[in-house]
C-alpha cells in the first residue's frame, strides 16, 4: 500500500501545474464572459500529451494512463473548468474507446490522430429522450452492404461543434423485441462525413469555454469498419466507458473545489465579514478545513478509481463513489466559498461564482447523482 | 401562485385577500413571463416597474403622506414572497423601496417635506433610492464604519465610499449612513450631487435585474435638510432596516421555494425515464416532499415574523432577534430546494432555457444580503446566551 | 421556559395565558426534574402521572362531556410543547392520550356512554389508552393490515398482531384498527378481555417514559358496542389521528430544541477552554445560533398547524399535508439541535450525568414515530404534484 | 501507488474478522446491558497480537504497525465499539510512547508487558479543566532527588480502573511564568503503586463495555527513570501520541458505521416501511449508498494517515481529516440505520441503536469534531 505518486507522475503534475497557471487560468474568466472555447490551449494540452493519456506511447498517445490523467487533468480543471472537460471527453470516452475496441482500421486512421490531439473527439451517447437511461435511444445504424446508415438526433454533446471524430451510439438491431441493451453498436465517424449538422450551442449556467450542441445525423454512411467492438454490443462499450468518464468528471469536481479553497486562503486576509478578516473568523476556518477534507478523500477515491481502471480490475463502485463524493463535496465547497467572500464573490471581482456555476454539471453529466446512488446500490444490494 | 391565506389559515379581510390576489396576478402574468429578460438584461425593464408603481406595490407600506396605502406587515410579506415566486429581482426592487426606504424615512423623517415630495414619487416609481451603508463585503453592524462627516472651510461635508451598494446604478438618491463625532447618522444624499461618483456596475451572479456598484463620496457637501433623524442615532436606524431586511429576505424565500418548488413538481410530472414520470421515483419525491417541507416553515416563519411587526410596539430587539433567526432559517432552505430543484430538471436544469438555474443563483443572495447568514449567526447566538455572563455578551 | 404567546405574537386571551403559564410551572419544577429518573426507571411516576391529571392536562382537547376543557389546538400545541421543554415522555404520554386517544373518540364516539366514561376516566389519569394500528415498523397506511374481523361459529372475533404499540404494557384499554370485509374499521378492546396478550416490554434508545410492546388478538370477541365510528371508516379515523400525531410531534420537537438549546446555552456560558468561555467561540455560537433558528421556524410551524387546525371545518386533508411537510422538517431540525447540543458539551455530553444524551436520544423518536419522515416524505410529495399525472397520483 | 492490502495484511485481517464475528460480536449486547468490561476478549485479543501492534515482535510486540492496527482493530470495532477502545488506548496511547519514548529500564520493566498485552495500559492526560484544552493542566510532578511526586486529577480515563499501568502527564516546571506546553512531562507508572485511586464509572451513553472513570493520584512516588522523553517535553508527546489515537477513533468509526450498514444490508429484506420492503426502496437504497461511499472515503484517508505515521513522516493534517470525516460520517450513518429499521432500530430489537449510542463519543474524544477543524484550518492558513 503506498498513496503517494511515483516521481515520474510528481514531474508531469509540476509540468501540469505550471500549464495551468501560466496558460489555462489567465484567460478562464474572459473565456467565460465570451463563451469562447479554448483553441490555442487545447492544442497547447495535445503537445503536452494531455490528449492522448489513455492511448499508448507507440501509438501516438502520452500513456500517462487514468491515474496520469487525473493528475495532470485536475490541474486544467482548477484553472478552467471548461478546458477540462473538452480534454476530459476527448481523452476518457472518444481516444479510449478507440484504443480500447478499434479494429485496425479505426487504429490505422483515427488513434494516431486523436492520441496526439491533432484531432478532437466528442462522443455521441445523449438523446433528448434518453438522460440517465442510456438504453431508452433511437437512433438508428441501417445496415446497408458493407455500410451503415445513421439517422437521429444525439443531444447535450460537448464539443459537438468544434470536434472532428466522434463515437456514436446507435441502434444495430432493429427488431424491437430485443432491448436495446443488446442492440446498440458504437461507430466513429468524421465530423465532416456528409449528414452531420450541429444545433445552436446550449445556454449553460457554467462551463461556458466549452461547447455544448445537438449533433443531428441524417443518413451518414459508416463503413462497417468503423464499427468500435462487436455489433449490438455497444451498450457494454457505453457502460465502460461511462466508467471512465466518471473518474473524469470526478477529478474536474475536485480541481473546481481545489481553485474554490485556494481563493478562499488567498483572500483570508483581505476579505472581511464585520470588519473582521476571514483567516481570523474560526467558522470561516472550520468551513474551509471541511473543503480541504472533502477534497482530499474525494481525491483518493477517484484516484483508486482510476488505478483499478488501468490495472483492468472491477471498478464501477469507486468509480460511482468517486464521482459521487467528490461532485457533491465541490458543489458545498464552491457554494460556500461565494458566501465566504460574500458580495465579492457573488460578483465578478473574482473566480468564485464562475467556479460556483462551472461546478453545479458535475453533479448532473456522465451520470446524475441520482444514478451514481443507484450504480452503487445495485453493487450493495 | 399559493394563496397564502388559505395555506396557512392567515384571518385575512377582504382588502387584504384583494391585495393578495391583485399582487398573484401581476406576479404570474407580468413577472414570471419576464423574469429571464429581467436577469439577461440585468434590469428590470420600465414598463414592468411602471405597472408595479401604478398598482400601488412601491407604496405599500408607505403611510398616505408618502402616497402609500400603509398595510400591515403580513400582507406585505406574503405580497413580496408571492412577487418572489414571480422574479425574485423584482421582489428585491420592491423590498428595498418600499420597506428599507420609504419605512426608516416614515418612521425618522415624516414630517419633513422635502422628503416627503421624494418619497412619494418613489411610490409613484419616477424615482428610486437606494442605501448605502455597507464598507467592506457581508457587515450589518457599523462598526467597520469610515465613511464620514466633516467640517472643512467651515463647510459640512461628508466622504468616504459605500461598497456593493445594490441598485446604485439606478438611484436618485442615496441613504447615506455615515461617522459623526462618536456617533453615526444617515443622511440623504443626491446621485447628482458634486462630489458622488457611482463606481462599475458590477456583474453579478444572480438578483441581476437589480444592479451593484460602489459609490464614492467625496467632500460632499450636506446641510442639516440632508439629515434623516436626529444626530447620532445612526444605529437605532441601522437596526431598524437591518430588522426590516430580515423579514424581507425571509418573503423572498418564501417565494423563490415556491417558485422552484413548482417548476419541479412540474417538470417531475412530464419528463419521464425508465418509461416512467420521474415523479414515480423516490429521490425525486423526497426532493419535491423537502421543498414543500421548506415551503412550509419559511411561510410559517414569515408569518411569525409580519405578527411579530404587526403587533407594534416597543420590542425592537425582540423583533430584530426573532428575524435574523428566521432569516438564516429561511435563507438556508430556499437555497436547498433550489439546489433541489435544479437536480430534478438533471441536464435541462444546466440550460438557461429553463427557469431553475436562475431560481439556483438569485437563492443564493439570499445567504450573504444584508448582514450575511454566518455574521448573524454569531451575532443572533450572543442573544440568547444566559444573560449572567456579560463577557460574553460584549465580545464579538 | 418560553412565553410562546411573547415570542410569536400571538393573541392570547387571558384563560389561554394562565393555562400556559400553569403548564410552564408544572414543566420547569416537576417534569424537568423527573425526567432522569422516567428515562432511567422506564416509567413515569404515579405522582407525576396524577398532578398531570389534576391540573387537567389529559383533558385539554376533550370536550365537557368527557370532563375536559376543549382546549384550542394553539393553546394545546404550546401546552404540549412547553411540558416537552420538561420532558419529552411525558409531552408524548399527554399527546397520546388527551389528542391522539381521546380527539378521535370525541369527533367518532361522542354519544356512547361507555366511552365516554372510559373517557373520563382517561381525563382523570385513572386509565390509560393504547393505539393499535401499526403491524409493520413506521406505517402510517392501513396498506398492510393484516389484523381482521372475522365471524366464526356466529361470533364476531379480532385476531392479529399489533406491533409497537406505544403504552400498551400500561394501557386499560387498545383502539385497534382491523379488516372488516373489504374496508377497515376501528374497535375498543379491553386489555383484559379474553385472548389478548401484551408482549415482552421492549427496551427503547429513547422516550423511555413510555413503555412499547407487541399485543397479540387471539380470536377476541367484539360485540358491536365495541366499534369507534361506523363500519369501514376505519380510513378516515386514521388519517385523522395521522394529522393529529403529525401536529403533537411538531409540538413535541419544539419543545425538545428549547430543552436543548437552553442546556447549550447554559453550559456555553459556564465552560471555559483556553481561558474564555466557550461562548466566544465561533463554532459554539453557530450551533447556538442554529438552535434558535430551528425553535423559530419548528414554533412557527406549529403555529401554523394550529391556527388551521382551529380554524376548524372541512380542509381535513389539507391539514394533514400541512402537518406532514411541518413534521419532516421540525423534527429534522430537532435531531440537529439536539446534536448540535450534546457536541457543546464536549466529553461531558456523553455522560448520563447531563441531560443533553437523553435529549439527543429522545429527539431521534420523532423521525421514525408515526409513519416515519421517509414514508410520509414519499406522500406529502404526491399530494404536491400537479394533477394532470393521475397515474403518478396512484403509485406509492 | 497503491490501495491494496498486502498479503500478510489480507491474512490477518481475515484472522480478525473471524476473531470479531465469531468471539467480539457474540456478547456485545449483553456488555452494553450489563456494561461489562470484556476481559477475556482483552486477553484473547492479546493472544492473537492485538495489544502490541505498534511494538517490533523482538521486543513482545506483534508489529503490525499503525496500518495493521488499523486493519485488525476496524474487525473488532464493528463487532464491539467498547473491547475496541480498550485496545485502540492501549496500543496507540499506552504501548506507543512506552516504546518510543521510554528509556533503557522503562523498556525493561514494561515494553514487553504491555506489547504482549500481559499488562493494560490507561492514557491519563484529560483533567477536569482540560479537556480540548490540553495545556490546562494542573497535575503536578515534583521532584524529590531520584523521584517525582505527583498530585491531580485525571478524568475520563479509559480502562483507568481496570488497567495495570499509565502514562500520566504532570507539570515538571512549577514556574509559573513558564507555559503549560514547555512544563510538562510524561512518566509511566504502577497502578499499584501506592496513591492511585479512582473515581466510579461514569454512566455513559455508550461504550458502556469500556470503563471510563477519574484517576486521583495522590503523592503518587515515581523513578525518574519513569519518565517518557525528556523533562518538559511531555506536550509534544502528547500531542504526537493524539495523531496516533486520532487515526485509532476514526477506524473505530468506520468499524461502528459498517456494521449498521452491514445490519441495515442484512435486514433489507425483512424490514419494511408502509409494507416495502427496505431493499426495494429507492430512498433507503441510495441512503445505504451514500453510507458506503462514506466508510471507503474515511478508510482511505485513515489509512493514508496510519502509513504515514509508520513511516514516520508528517501525518497531524491527515490524521484529524481521517478522524474528522470518518466520525461525522459515521454518526450520520449509524443515525440513518436507526432511523430506516423505524422502532426495531430504535429499540433492543437489533444493534443499531447501539451502534448509535457508541458512535457518538468518537466525535468527542481524542479531540473534538472542533478540535480536528482547529487542526486542519491551522495547516491550511
């Protein structure tokens, strides 16, 4: 037993940290204003290698792998929450799976390309009737000689607008009396095949640096090659990956958290309530004390989440229990915060309502808290 | 809209339940419909504050001097929560001019006629005020105070500059609260007065149809026509709006439980999962049971807050005690059912399409408005501390 | 012990004064002093049991005809309260037989003559009453009744299991809830009639004053004068009671959060850590702070309760949502005060030598008494949901 | 990194769990009745290496180390909360400083009595003016040639009148000018010496298979070989035995609140609200999720603090974030199982209410809820 990062992962967090300060957080609050998504710093992440963690060196990718990944993630995500999440679905659910359940075709063509980050993916599960129940899709892949036609509307996708490759979830088996856990087959596609159109990008509460869109697929024409594991067994891919996705979000919860306790400590002597400094008020101290806790076991949790993700080994519950713990803790953390800095930090005179916002999806994508709850029964009951 | 005589049992007459039902109306049919307006555009547009002057909402509790018509506590407060339930920016508009403004100048400056004539178009809603005593961010006590009086070149002035003044932007005037000698007193201060600058609008996360920005004063010259009250009794005003406020943000509360309180229940009915409404399931029902649970006390609490006011009176401390222990109550459950609220939507609840993540940042003034929740926290324990131990009592 | 009528503004009248005033006595020099020793012994004193009965407190809700005073439920509710301040088995042995016993047999069983002696005899403290509805743990349905009214050999018998049931070791008499065909109806039933048994008093974490067993119904011959109300509203009886125990536990937990926050305030004042008393520390004060929040908003909502209850008339359902949604959260906010107290005490609160460890073990009966606050969470939010989804209406 | 028990750890947590389930938990409720003091399970526990755990085997200990209490001593907690903090005082406040701090004849006399658990060792620092406050002290020791004499009070002391030997603190430096913190030393002392009297058992809440009463200690004569550490010093001994402590309540928390878990798992089936069963409940499912993320969080952190103290690097933060939110945790825990199993949980039906009655003291003793806030807030500011 050893809970410490090996000297290898303490350099490539130096490295992430310094990335972090001095290229991701001094744009994160105009990013916000403008709803501006990161171009120049998602490439500056893919020479980094923050792009392809889960994809091997040899292959194009970082191999820094899901523990690398949320150590140098969480660095992204205390400075921009919206970075992250573009590196987050890029690197956990469309350079995964790709690695993970690619023919060699789908290798030759795509894992190069998405491991080094000279393309961007986004990942097409969501639709506007199925949130928390994946299996409730319709969007369908028609099989037609060695091609498949896709047709449905795929919705809340994140970087939807501005990816080149995305994983899409669709029905492979048509007969309706099979249940779509067993008839949804995974494909990738290029955003610039002929069918592929994008909605307006969605008004959100945080996380305005990332683009959220409807992705609307009219009759695109995948080779069947393009198809990620067995037919019909995509949903099985969705729930992997899903898996993966958590430990994701699990780490932007925690870097949010991590960014809201840092301002509150640099502002403890500046910020007053009745004339007397945060750092001097015990309840202000025992309310970040608390954070700092919270942050800390949710770290842990998510980081054995993701160790067990790359040894191979069961990992659904951590993964819920990470996700669980560490999305709801950041949300009491960033709520708190505000009322700390009180009229300064409903405002825009610094980071805390954007961190506030930003944070309250975490709680709500890749599985609501709800479903967390209910992934974690299932394995206790 | 709930009919808050018939939910709590409230005596009401029929002035009363017309008022009621007039506010429910507007509230529902004007508010409610610009609500998201209100808070992209970060104002509440002219028309809307038109129809709210011309129903008498600016002077509801402004005595007939004022133009006003002025109504008891109780159905004022459930007026403001029903406002709330509508646009929780608007209710704060309202709370603020009605309530914070016009009733420390009915109580203090009644008979003087200069402030008379302003008030009353204050009610008629030509013109608005707003106050301006807080210095550094969450302070309900004056004890920070800097700003100040001074005679200089024999000439009174005052200086200083008033952090995070809400609704600055907009103001006429100012309520100034201000150090003079040993004491403190407020004044009137013109916003076009020489010397007063109105810093940045601010950008805010949520209440946005009402503006934040600092005001600095500088060698502002003040006659004694500009006093409010009498010399030095700075903080028995202070008090008294502080009281006032209390009870207001426990309205707004109300309202804005209310309001997420039905969008879920709404929204839990439709949208349906697992091929079902998601209204079947029990994490969503123990949210919309937490929200009618909250709805419950802090309309409760309301209630005991506008008989305590109506019961008049000495009992000012009484009052202020009973409203700070209210309001974190209050504060504390609006700001969980949002969050609530915001969680049964899932996804959608993140789109500003829907109304939730907007009711998720206005609750969250609710916390840090007038005072803060943590420093009345301290402040409302000294209270009931056992009175044999004066120490105590002091310190803090 | 807290003036109720002072600190909510409400509008006493001078008989409603004395009654609270003799309730506040008899809690502050009798109750809060045996309290210990009924949390210890098991059992509330002869003693105690007859001065309560002296001073009427069993009749407070019943009408002439049973010998008692038909109380209003304001006054009753803070009678309550207050005698829970003192000790909160007594406040629920007074809950259980003066509302939830004799409430319903007045408004069900008001003309027959042997009730209403029984009943008297109930007022006089001579008797004592038991409810047996519940079979499984935390029911507030009749949804699992298992016990049932059968004919068998040309006599009408009762047979079946009651489980929990508060007061049954010392009861004379159970109003049981049965099956009567496709209905249920509810029946007085002698402890000491033929077949049936009390079982093994069980030994409770709290509101040990009052006793709980099983009572097993073995083929008990009911006759018809048996029978509360009419066959098969055995329903509305329930509700009827559920709302009332509703309301009482309201009034239960408000006067708990009063017991503990003054034996926190106390003590704060009187330690000393770090050479100050623990009164100046901040996380001290927010505890205190909160503890009077949750007395303001579980006061409020009992006044709330109250003043619909006496307002008397149709409504019964509605009463009941508003007791449901009180009840979760006043009794939610008492577990935390009396948390919160027994944390300010430090190491001294884990001693059976201070009061706060009964307080806290006491408050966590409220969650689970009655239906429970997860079950009856699950139906208040049914009873908010927009009508339009009948199909979610009937679900749960 | 690591999150995974080593063999030899996997091995003897078996061992404990079979030791818990098949000797503690058996009459764990008629101790609570009867509040009884578990003496054979005491001697048992020391057969199987339990009361040495932080002494090296070479010298009569089991040198399981700080993880290894963690691991066996979590079996017997969630079995019997009051047999675990007779050990837990013994091993990490008793047989830890002998070790650590006692000289050449301190070794001698009692290293392998109390590592081999042949003697039980009290703790006695709490007085009645000190209690958060440890500097309050008022025992003094005062020097008479070779010898200390000491005269004072001690209070809520476990296992004080049943233990053989103690570690006291007294004041060494009766110059009042000088701080409590610089004054203070540590000796081990005889219960049979001559002056050591004690107080009755406190009636308690819980634990009640634990003794908890006053220590008088009246011209109590002492070798200054008795003494632990150098003179003056003791504070800092004091405190550095409290991280150890500290970690040993929140494993008794975490042992507390997985055994209402594991009641609330096992009576799923049978016990029922409005006639459904608990398992079938959507509310009680994700409450006994919530419960189980919890219990691995606060494992992981304590844990993280025991490795730490084994390899003897800086753990006062880790160890009050263990204890903070496996205690907090715990009891919010142990009160929902009550309040899910309704009047079976409230009453002698079932453990739960136990459970409840015991949790609550880990929040007050080796430092408050407050006092590990006061801890942490002071690493962070």
């Amino acid at each position: 037993m050893d809970f410490a990062l090996d000297e290898k992962l303490l350099a490539r967090q130096a490295e992430a940290r310094a990335f972090a300060r001095d290229e991701v957080a001094p744009g994160a609050a105009e990013r916000d204003r403008k709803k501006e998504y990161p171009e120049k710093l998602v490439r500056r992440a893919a020479e980094l290698g923050y792009m392809g963690c889960l994809v091997p060196e040899k292959m194009g990718g970082s191999g820094l792998g899901n523990l690398g990944q949320c150590v140098v993630l969480e660095e992204v995500a205390a400075a921009c929450a919206g970075t992250h999440v573009t590196l987050s679905v890029h690197n956990s659910l469309v350079s995964a799976p790709i690695y993970k359940y690619g023919g060699p075709e789908v290798h030759e063509r795509w894992l190069g390309a998405v491991g080094s980050g000279e393309k961007l993916g986004c990942y097409l599960l969501t639709e506007p009737g199925s949130g928390s129940d994946a299996a409730a899709m319709s969007t369908t892949a028609t099989e037609d000689g060695d091609y498949f036609v896709i047709n449905g509307d795929k919705m809340w996708i994140t970087t939807g607008d501005v990816a080149q490759v995305g994983v899409v979830f669709a029905i492979t088996n048509l007969d309706r009396s099979v249940r779509n856990t067993k008839a949804i087959s995974a494909f990738v596609i290029d955003f610039d095949d002929p069918g592929v159109t994008f909605g307006k990008r969605e008004p959100k509460l945080g996380l305005r640096a990332s683009t959220t869109v409807a992705v609307f697929l009219k009759d695109v024409r995948v080779h069947k090659s393009q198809m990620l594991g067995e037919r019909d067994r995509g949903f099985s891919i969705a729930m992997d990956m899903l898996n993966g996705g958590r430990i994701g979000i699990a780490v932007q919860a925690i870097g949010i958290a991590r960014a809201a306790l840092e301002l509150a400590l640099e502002r403890s002597e500046i910020s007053k309530r009745n004339g007397k400094p945060l750092g001097k008020s015990q309840l202000a101290r025992f309310r970040m004390a608390e954070i700092a806790t919270s942050i800390e076991a949710s770290r842990l949790l998510a980081w054995r989440a993701a160790l067990l993700r790359d040894r191979k080994e069961n990992h659904i519950r951590e993964a819920s229990m990470a996700k669980l713990m560490a999305t709801q803790s950041a949300n009491d953390a960033c709520r708190r915060v505000v009322e700390l800095l009180g009229e300064a930090g409903y405002s825009d005179d610094c980071a805390a309502e954007r961190l506030m916002r930003d944070c309250r999806v975490t709680e709500l994508y890749e599985g609501t808290t709800e479903v967390q709850k209910l992934v974690i029964s299932r394995q206790l009951l | 809209m709930t009919d808050y005589g018939e939910y709590l049992g409230l005596d009401l007459d029929e002035d009363q339940k017309m008022i009621l039902e007039m506010v429910a109306q507007l509230s529902s049919e004007l508010l409610a419909p610009a609500a998201d307006v209100i808070d992209r555009d970060e104002a509440i547009p002219a028309n809307v504050r038109a129809t709210l002057a011309e129903s008498g909402l600016f002077g509801l509790r402004a005595p007939e001097t004022f133009g006003g018509v002025d109504l008891d506590d109780s159905c004022y407060q459930f007026s403001l929560a029903t406002l709330a339930h509508g646009s929780a920016s608007v209710a704060l508009d309202v709370l603020v001019q009605s309530s914070l403004l016009l009733e420390p100048l009915a109580k203090f400056a009644l008979d003087d006629e200069g402030i008379s004539a302003w008030a009353e178009s204050v009610v008629s809603g030509e013109a608005r005020g707003a106050l301006a005593w807080q210095e550094s961010s969450n302070s309900l006590s004056n004890s920070d105070l800097k700003t100040e009086l001074r005679t200089i070149d024999g000439e009174i002035q005052l200086s200083g500059v008033k952090n995070w003044v809400l609704g600055a932007p907009e103001a006429d005037r100012f309520l100034v609260l201000a150090k003079e000698g040993d004491y403190s007193s407020w004044f009137m201060v013109a916003a076009d007065a020489a010397g007063v600058e109105i810093g940045k609008k601010r950008t805010r996360l949520g209440m946005r149809g009402i503006s934040v920005a600092a005001v600095e004063f500088t060698n502002v010259a003040i006659a004694e026509s500009n006093r409010i009250g009498t010399v030095g009794n700075g903080k028995e005003i202070l008090e008294f709006i502080s009281c006032r406020a209390q009870v207001g943000l426990v309205a707004l509360a109300t309202g804005l439980i209310a309001a997420a309180r039905d969008a879920a229940a709404q929204y839990a009915t439709e949208r349906r999962q697992f091929k079902r409404p998601i209204a079947d399931f029990e994490a969503i029902r123990e949210k919309l049971a937490g929200a009618e649970s909250a709805h419950a006390s802090a309309a409760s609490l309301l209630a005991s807050c506008a008989r305590l006011s109506d019961g008049g009176g000495g009992h000012d401390r009484k009052r202020l005690h009973f409203g700070m222990a209210a309001r974190i109550q209050a504060t504390d459950l609006a700001m969980k059912v949002a969050d609530d609220a915001l969680q049964t939507f899932g996804g959608y609840g993140y789109s500003q399409e829907y109304p939730v993540e907007r009711f998720y940042r206005d609750a969250r003034y609710l916390a840090l408005a007038f005072g803060g929740n943590d420093p009345i926290r301290l402040r409302l324990a000294r209270s009931i501390l056992p009175s044999s131990d004066s120490a105590s009592r002091k310190s803090d």
